[in-house]
C-alpha cells in the first residue's frame, strides 16, 4: 500500500468540505437556523491561535466555521470531532477552554459541537461542571454519538447525505479491526454504493478517498480491492477511482519531497493510532513501518497525553 497524501486526519478534511451537510445530517436543528445561501468560512487562523494558547489534548479534526444566522446575524461554530478510540477523561474540559479561549479573544458567539467516534458505548459527555466552595460553572455543548448509528444501517443506506457514508465506513472500520478479509467486504461494498446514490463525481472522488484511508488493508487485499473495483467501475462506465488514486500519488509525491517519506509514513501511522480502529499490525502493513516502530510511535502519543 502506498502511504496517503493527506497526513491529517480524513475527518478533517471531509468535514471541511461538506460543513453544510455535516451540519444537516448530525445537528439538523442547528443547520435549519443557519443560512447556507451565504456560504460558510474556514477560520484556520483563528483555530490555530486558541489552540496553540490552549495546549490541551490531540486535535485531529477539531474546526472552526463562520456561518451566518437567518436573522443576518454572523455566528462561529466550533467543531470537535473525537476520533481517539479511547475515552478521554479531559475531553469535556477541552472543548470548554476552547470555547472560552475563543470567546475571549474574539468577542463573537460560538457555538461548540462534539461529534464522539470512539468504540466505548458508555461514554458520553455533553456537559464540563467545576465546583469549589460554592463557586461553580455549568458548560453544555450539543454532542452525537457514532456508535448510536449501529442500529440504523438502513437508514444509513438510503440516506443522501454523504456523512451517511462517512459514518458506516467508521463503523465498518470499527468492527472489522480484527477480520481483514471481512474488511474487503465492506470496503468494496461501501465503494460500490457510491455510484448508486447519484452523487457527482467529484462527491464520489471525495467519499472514495475518505473510505480508503480509513479502511486499510493489508497490501495484498489492498490490491485485490483495487482491482475489483477498478473491474466495477469498468462495467458501469465509471472510472473514477482511477482519478482519485492518480490526486493522491500525486499529492503523495508532493507531501513526499516536502516532509520526507519516512515522516509521511510515521505521521500516517500516528494519526492511525489515534484513530484507534486498527491493529498495530494493520497500521504497520499500512505504512510499511515496523512493529516496534508502531510502538514508539503509540508510547510517545500515551507520554503527550499525560
């Protein structure tokens, strides 16, 4: 398998571009008040500022969006999106220093989501409380639960919404972390259904990228996946994966020269880890790292967090 060309995490990058239907499929309340004929902004520059002043546990797919309110109103939504596969006891606390950090430095009303991607069905948090002798404060953010989607898988299917795919492709992740040949399965299922949803091309190339870097297989499989598909795609008169795996050797190359191989592959193999839906032999396959490496790579991780 070849490394992938985009080093942060998948959920970072399909979030940005699909913010108005991240927005519908999981906080359809909010995104009814929201006035999308205006678009939307990015706020990078804003998110690195609070965050770099704000050291506070790993940011993998964490955004900051501008929208507008139906009222004409500007309002900023943060997002948090937990992709660790682990509960994180801080993490209640980090999106209310978040929220408070930009408050203050920017004076403007914010509104804090959580999107919660670990494997643990019993926890849940949508609220950070601290109290002492009587002096106490209450912070509330609206928060979702992947593992909630398990149930709904026919829902999932026939769902328009591209996060419907985004969702099951974590989930299927999720449960085959220990069964790559069931993994295949999926993958090639989930690839397939996306020429059936009448999406456009460029929707599919997005949706195919997301479901390749998360899925990994083996290089063996991988190459039998490839060559299925490609077999699919052929059939039906629609070869796009072929383009999207041409955009990411390309970005690959780029990234390559600019950072270095070996580096792309270790920050390929850390955000995995952070991930926490593969096995340590999967993310070594994946990135033609070694085990001990992995290793390394997951104490270092464990030795930030503390």
């Amino acid at each position: 398998m070849t490394a992938r060309d985009d080093y942060d995490s998948p959920w970072k990058e399909i979030l940005s571009a699909y913010f108005q239907e991240f927005m519908e499929f999981f906080f359809p309340h909010i995104a009814r008040e929201i006035d999308w004929s205006r678009g939307y902004e990015l706020l990078d520059k804003e998110l690195r500022q609070i965050t770099r002043e704000s050291e506070v546990g790993f940011r993998l797919a964490d955004q900051l969006v501008k929208v507008w309110k139906k009222d004409g109103e500007e309002a900023w939504v943060l997002v948090h999106v937990e992709v660790q596969g682990r509960e994180e006891k801080a993490f209640g606390h980090r999106v209310f220093v978040y929220h408070y950090r930009i408050h203050d430095l920017y004076k403007r009303p914010v509104v804090s989501l959580a999107v919660l991607a670990d494997d643990n069905p019993n926890w849940h948090v949508e609220v950070y409380e601290e109290e002492l002798w009587g002096c106490g404060n209450t912070f509330r953010f609206p928060s979702v639960k992947l593992l909630a989607f398990r149930d709904q898988w026919p829902v999932l299917e026939a769902f328009s919404n591209p996060f419907a795919v985004v969702v099951m492709a974590h989930l299927r992740t999720m449960e085959t972390r220990k069964d790559n040949q069931e993994r295949l399965t999926s993958k090639l299922n989930l690839s397939k259904s996306l020429y059936r949803r009448g999406w456009t091309k460029q929707e599919i190339i997005d949706l195919y990228r997301f479901i390749d870097w998360i899925m990994a297989l083996p290089n063996d499989l991988e190459k039998d996946y490839h060559r299925e598909l490609t077999k699919y795609e052929e059939g039906i008169k629609m070869p796009y994966v072929t383009t999207a795996e041409r955009i990411g050797m390309e970005k690959g190359v780029e990234k390559g020269v600019e950072k270095g191989r070996e580096e792309g592959r270790k920050e390929t193999a850390r955000n995995l880890l952070l991930l926490g839906i593969l096995t340590e032999e999967q993310i070594a396959q994946a990135t033609g790292l070694s085990i001990e490496e992995i290793r390394q790579l997951r104490n270092e991780i464990s030795r930030s967090s503390d």
